[in-house]
C-alpha cells in the first residue's frame, strides 16, 4: 500500500515550523482522512479553527484546514506520495528511495 507525507505548518505569535505526517494509505483522500482521525483523538487538547476540520467523508487534498494544538495554531500545506524507506545503511537515521535501498542491501561488504 503506498505511502503518503502530509504537510502542515506550526504558527506560534511570530515562530512557525514545518512538520509532516506519514500515513499509509490506498489513495490521497484516505490518507488525508486517516490524518485527521488522529487529530481527532486529541480533540481534548485541540480547539478547530474555522474552516477547521471539516466531515471526514467530505476531506479533499485540495482543500483548506486549520486547527490549534495548545498555543500553536496548525494549518494543512499538501500531501505528496512517498516513495522513501528508512536507509537500511544508516540505521534508519535518514530516508532514501525504495529503489535505491534494494540496491544497497544487496551489496556484499
């Protein structure tokens, strides 16, 4: 089942970061609905803003979201699939291409 990166954005006053999400998934929209159905286990800890996180089954990559987590305002950026698994070289510290760590595990040392 393929992979999916999805990406939002952190804003605190005059601080923001990038952060992602990586959600397996047999397309964009369902991934995007798993994405939110964890966001949704927090709703304790979350207010949404409006438009916030609207129906699940209404979800759509192209749409426009927000919600607060605490005192950090969230806002979707996109969602992109993923071809990259952990490097089997480096101890899962980075990622590469599928492709590529086939052809690294079957090199000999």
């Amino acid at each position: 089942m393929p992979k999916y990166r999805v990406y939002y954005k952190y804003y605190y006053h005059e601080h923001s970061e990038f952060s992602h999400t990586d959600v397996i998934a047999d397309n964009s929209r369902r991934a995007l609905q798993a994405f939110f159905r964890r966001i949704r286990a927090f709703a304790h800890e979350m207010e949404f803003d409006e438009p916030g996180i609207p129906d699940l089954r209404r979800v759509r990559p192209g749409g426009d979201y927000s919600w607060r987590e605490g005192d950090w305002l969230a806002s979707y950026r996109g969602i992109d699939e993923v071809d990259a698994i952990a490097c089997p070289t480096c101890e899962g510290h980075g990622e590469v291409p599928s492709a590529v760590a086939q052809r690294l595990t079957s090199i000999k040392p």
